[in-house]
C-alpha cells in the first residue's frame, strides 16, 4: 500500500498514519471471565460454597466423635437404656476444653444434693474421710480403657492432693456393660472386698487391663490376681465361683443405667456429672469451689 508523502514542514506526528486492511483471522474460542482473570500468571479459583458445606460439616463431626471417643467408652445401640429417674445425662457435663465454673442455683443445688444422696446409699465402697466436704463417685467398669486411662493419669494426682488431705471421699460404683469378663471382674472386686481388700484389688484389676473380653479377666487369672495379693484363696474362690454376687453386679449396673448413665468413667462430684477420663486440671476445676 502507498504512503502519504510528508508535505513541507509537516512533522512526522502530525502525518496521516497508512490505514491497513486487517486480515481476517481465523475462528477464536475466548472464556467468558472476568478481565482480571484473564492473567497467564495470576489464574482465578473459584469455589462453589455449597458443595464445600456438606464436607466441612462432616469433617467437624468427625473431629468432635475422635474427641468425644478419646475420653469416654460409651455404651452400643443395643446396650443403651433411657434413664427412668433423675438423669445423670441432664446435668451439664465439662467440655473437652476446661470450662469456666458455673455455680448452680439454689433449685439445682438441692437437686444435686438429693441425687447425690440417694447414689451415695447405694455406693459400698469408700477411700477417704467420711467427713470430708467432697464426695466424688466414679461408675466404671474395669475392662473400660477409659476408666484405666483415668486410674493411670488422673487419680494418682487425685490421691495426693485431695483424698489424702481429708478433702475428698472417693466411692466407685459398678456399671458393668462390656461384656462377662468385666462381670467376673467386679464380683471378684466384691469377693475382695469380703476380706477388706477391694481398693488393692481394684488397682489390680486397672493394672492388669488388656483388651476387652479377651481372657485377661477369666476366672482362673481373678484367682491368680487374689493369690498374688496374698488373700485368703479358699474363701476368694468359693466366693468367686458360688456366683454370691452375680445378681449384686447386675443390679449396680441396672442402677447406673436408670440414673442415666451412658459412659464410663461418669463421676458425680458432690451431685455435678463430669463425663471422660478428663485431665486433672477439670477436675481441679469443679471440686476448688466446693472447698471454699
């Protein structure tokens, strides 16, 4: 194509440019994006908020069932009953993070004080001052790994400052769900108790855990356990294999379920539930207000 000669005095800027024919081009595909997503460099990603919502979900679920499940050892489908009394289930249990202390009102305080007085009739066993102005009830069940977590990381700091001293009587009462062995092994507690050995015999049991119903807890192995404390083995034996206390561990375990009990360890600390084989410190935190 031609070009326009420059006149006399006309400078280069001011000279008509050519006017050029484009040539066709061929077919484009463009995405239809925001300019600013158009960046080789800085590429856009988008998500859609609602099919992230139902996952996210999911997975918080999830985190709080991994929690839930590394304090408590909570009964089946099969084995769960709904409470026919005053349930233990109703009362504000701590959560997996220290909570702050709440006190109750007066209702609730009379509440606590009644319930905490009909279980402590029922309760056989006892370590501590009877006078003393805590009184915290464990429902365990000796196959529970929970309730072992609990008598290897938390009791043993419960002992030293707070059953020792005189401030805190501690009862343990049956709640015997997971199956025959850990039936066996509360009458076995039961028959040591006959020779005022229950606590021995108890932390033997904790010490001796090792899966659940897997013979860890047979008869032959109470009997060793007896022997190895240096019981009267006679009389532990007759009493463990006469089935004297059978009926006595099913209903201790029919009890717990009534008051609403769902999971062991639960424990009642002057009529407050707290839930798991929670760390020291949350039980630091509901028993220091009872003291004062």
């Amino acid at each position: 194509m031609a070009t326009p000669k420059r006149k006399q005095g006309e400078t280069a800027s001011e000279r008509p440019k050519a006017i050029t024919k484009r040539k066709p081009k061929q077919e484009e595909t463009k995405l239809d994006v925001p300019q600013e997503v158009e960046s080789k460099t800085r590429p856009a990603v988008t998500f859609n908020i609602q099919s992230w919502a139902t996952p996210i979900v999911g997975l918080i679920m999830l985190v709080i069932g991994l929690l839930v499940g590394y304090y408590v050892r909570p009964l089946t489908l099969a084995q769960s009953s709904s409470a026919t009394t005053a349930s233990l289930a109703a009362s504000p249990a701590p959560s997996l993070v220290t909570p702050p202390v709440v006190l109750p009102t007066t209702d609730q305080a009379a509440a606590q004080k009644n319930l905490m007085a009909s279980v402590v009739a029922k309760v056989r066993h006892f370590k501590g001052d009877p006078n003393a102005p805590v009184t915290i009830i464990e429902f365990g069940d000796f196959q529970c790994p929970f309730c072992g977590r609990f008598f290897a990381q938390t009791e043993p700091q419960m002992n030293e400052q707070y059953i020792q001293s005189g401030k805190v009587r501690f009862g343990y009462f049956n709640f015997s769900f997971l199956g025959p062995e850990s039936n066996w092994a509360a009458e076995a507690a039961e028959c040591a108790s006959d020779q005022n050995k229950f606590w021995e015999y108890h932390d033997k049991l904790y010490n001796s855990q090792s899966g659940e119903n897997q013979g860890a807890f047979n008869k032959d192995n109470l009997k060793k356990f007896a022997q190895d404390l240096g019981f009267d083995t006679q009389a532990f034996n007759n009493c463990l294999d006469s089935g004297k206390y059978t009926s006595l561990v099913q209903a201790d375990t029919q009890a717990s379920s009534a008051l609403g009990v769902q999971s062991t360890p639960t424990f009642l600390i002057n009529g407050q539930t707290v839930i798991g084989a929670q760390p020291f410190q949350v039980f630091q935190q509901a028993i220091d207000p009872l003291l004062k």
